[in-house]
C-alpha cells in the first residue's frame, strides 16, 4: 500500500482509531442502520401497495416527520439538560417497539394507511428526541478536535447503510412482503442498545450542561446566539430552504421507480442502494478533511443542484442511478460540513439546542417538504420535482454564498 494510502486511511478513520467509545458506538450502528434503512424503503413501499398514490407517499414523510417540527426544538433542551447516553438508550428501545408493531399489523394483514400513519408518526417523535441526543453523545466520545471527522464517519455510516439496507429490503419485499424487513429491523435495535450500554462514562468527554434550560427561554437564548453569529445563521438558512425542497428522496425515488422508470421493487431498492453509496462515497472524501468550511458546504449544494437538474428528465434506469450516485457524494459533503459547522460554532451549554435548530432546520420542514413533493409529482411527474428540486438549490445557496461574501468583506475578513 503506498504512503498516500495509507495517510488517507489513518486521516479519515481516526475517529475509530483513537476513542473505544466511538468503536463500539459505531459496531453496534453498523448493525442497526441497515435494519433502518430496511424499514425505511419498506415502509413507502407499503403505502404504495395499500394507496397507489404519490400524494399518500407524500403524507407518510408528513407523518414521519411532522414531530421533528412539533417536537424537535423541545428535544435539543432535552438534550442539553439529560444523560445524553440514557435519553438515546430510551429513544433506541421506543423505536424498536414501533419497529415491532408494524411488523405484526404488516404479517397480520392488519396494516392500513391510518395504523401505518400512527406508527410512523410515533417512530418519529422517538427520532425527533433521539437525534439531538444522538449528537451530542457523539461529541463527547471523540470531544471537539475529532468532531468533523466523527460526524463525517457518521455520515458514511448511516449512508452506507442505505446501499445495504434498501437492496436486501427490495429483495425481501418481492420475495416475503414488506413485513419481514419490519421483523429484522426490531431485531438490529438490540447490536446498538447493547453497545450505548458497553460505553464507558469516564472516557466521555466533560461538558458543561444547563439542567435548569427552560424550554421556551432556553430556545430563546439558542436563537439568539444563531441569529447574532453570521456563519450559523448562513448555514441554518440555508440547511432550511434547501432541505425543505429538494432533500425529498423518501418521496420521489419511490416514485422515480415506480412511475417513470416502472422497475418494481428490487429497482426500487436499487436505486435506493445507488443514492447510499454516493453518500458513503462523500461521507469518506468528507473524512480526509481536517476541518469543516462553508466552501465544501457551498461545493456539496451546488453539486446537488446541477445534478437534480441532470435527473429531472432522466427515463433510463441506469443512467438514474448513475445520477443518484453523484447526486449522494454532493448530499453529504453538503450535510457533513452544515452539521460539524453548527457543533463547532456551539458553546457546551447550548449545544444540544443549537444541534434541534440545526435538525429543525433539516427535517423540521420535512412534512411541507414531503406535500410538496408529493403534489409536484402528481401534477409533473418526478421531472417537475427533481427540477424544482435542483432550482432551488442553486438559488439559495447563490444568493447565501453572496451575501457572505459581502459580509466577509465589510468586515475585512
């Protein structure tokens, strides 16, 4: 192996190098994450079997993940007044139950879109409290000089798992029925509750917590610090319009395979798997890099935005996938850089409120977001939403990367 390799391998993965409790947390993720993407491509798959409908694949990204916007700023003071180790454990263990009913309401031939509705809304409100958490603990594993290299890692992971998860879910949906991928998900939940009860606390980085926050002032002093640091607030704007529009592929690749490409549920699943290796792909380039910065955040939604436009027309299947490959590197480098950007940028006491704002901003919108989708596609097909999609970003990062300038010159920066 030459010497550029090897640099390359021990820059990117030194997160999982130096800190056992980050080792262990990521094992038992590994495990779990490909269950959740399992559930995620089955569960859209369902609702297409049970509506046909673009639109109730719209309403089923509203409903999971409506209680990010009701109850997501709630979570990040949750966050920063709990066990940060704990709240996920209770989070992880609340999910596997929801994991655990639509598996029998699926197998029972019980499962109609209200029950499906429900239970993805209560999976949600146990993701909108386990996100914040999530990140904070991350945090105190690596601590703040390995938090972009973590957060990227985390990045591959999750993304990673989509190239797992989606293509055995498509071939277990075509071969057993969308109730099994729920079965096996249940079951994933216990590699990451038996490795967040492995960690050892005092290897945990020491934060400072503020467990008398209130909600209502403690957000209120969270916004206030956001508005009145330029970079945050660049960064949440624009995390905020362009996830809203165009991070809608929960919604639309369903029905890029389904309806303009017609390649059933292994296609699906495909497709899917093309989109999670381009974002493991730039969640590893992300890693090399030694410190987060607004260029690879600018870089990754410009990308993004070319690169929906490239989609929008697209009828071949491999060509689409080709896309989603590119469309994944450019996803995450942009997410990756938001999100060590706002956790850097965060003082201790606030961090895990500032982290809700960041998620708010990301998925708060999601339910508007997953409509919109939804409505665009029924009245243009996914052409109309991957262009709108694509529009959007470029507009808004253009007119941030603008302004920042600006302010960077005024200021002499």
């Amino acid at each position: 192996m030459s010497t550029l390799a090897i640099a390359l391998r021990t820059r990117t993965f030194r997160s999982l190098r130096r800190h056992r409790n980050y080792r262990i947390f990521f094992t038992g993720q590994l495990v779990s994450l490909a269950g959740t993407w399992m559930q995620n491509v089955a569960l859209a798959w369902l609702v297409l079997e049970l509506s046909g409908s673009p639109l109730a694949v719209g309403a089923l990204a509203f409903w999971r993940f409506v209680p990010f916007t009701v109850f997501g700023l709630v979570a990040g003071v949750v966050a920063d007044r709990l066990d940060t180790r704990q709240l996920v454990m209770g989070t992880q263990a609340a999910a596997m139950t929801v994991s655990v009913l639509l598996a029998i309401v699926t197998l029972t031939g019980t499962a109609t879109l209200p029950v499906v509705y429900v239970l993805a809304a209560l999976g949600g409100i146990a993701l909108a409290f386990d996100a914040p958490g999530r990140q904070s603990l991350t945090f105190q594993m690596v601590g703040p000089r390995e938090l972009p290299n973590a957060v990227a890692l985390n990045a591959g992971l999750f993304n990673g798992s989509r190239i797992i998860g989606p293509a055995i879910a498509g071939a277990i949906i075509a071969a057993a029925g969308t109730g099994v991928c729920f079965a096996i998900n249940a079951v994933s939940f216990l590699a990451v509750l038996a490795a967040l009860a492995s960690l050892r606390q005092e290897e945990l980085h020491p934060v400072e917590r503020d467990r008398s926050a209130k909600v209502v002032d403690g957000l209120r002093r969270a916004f206030a610090f956001a508005v009145h640091d330029p970079q945050l607030r660049s960064v949440l704007g624009v995390v905020t319009v362009v996830s809203t529009v165009g991070f809608n592929f929960h919604v639309l690749v369903p029905l890029l395979a389904a309806d303009t490409l017609h390649v059933g549920p292994e296609g699906f699943g495909l497709l899917s798997a093309s989109f999670g290796l381009g974002a493991l792909v730039g969640a590893l380039v992300t890693a090399t890099f030694r410190a987060a910065s607004w260029r690879l955040l600018a870089t990754g939604a410009t990308g993004f935005g070319v690169l929906a436009l490239a989609l929008a027309p697209v009828e071949n299947a491999v060509l689409a996938g080709a896309l989603l490959v590119a469309i994944g590197i450019c996803f995450t480098l942009f997410t990756a850089n938001a999100n060590a950007l706002v956790q850097l940028g965060a003082p201790d006491h606030l961090r895990g409120r500032l982290i809700g704002l960041y998620l708010f901003a990301f998925v708060g919108l999601a339910p508007v977001g997953g409509l919109l989708a939804g409505w665009l596609a029924t009245i243009g097909g996914t052409p109309l939403a991957f262009a709108v999609a694509g529009v959007t970003s470029l507009v808004t990062i253009g007119i941030a990367s603008t302004r920042r300038a600006r302010h960077l010159e005024a200021f002499g920066a």
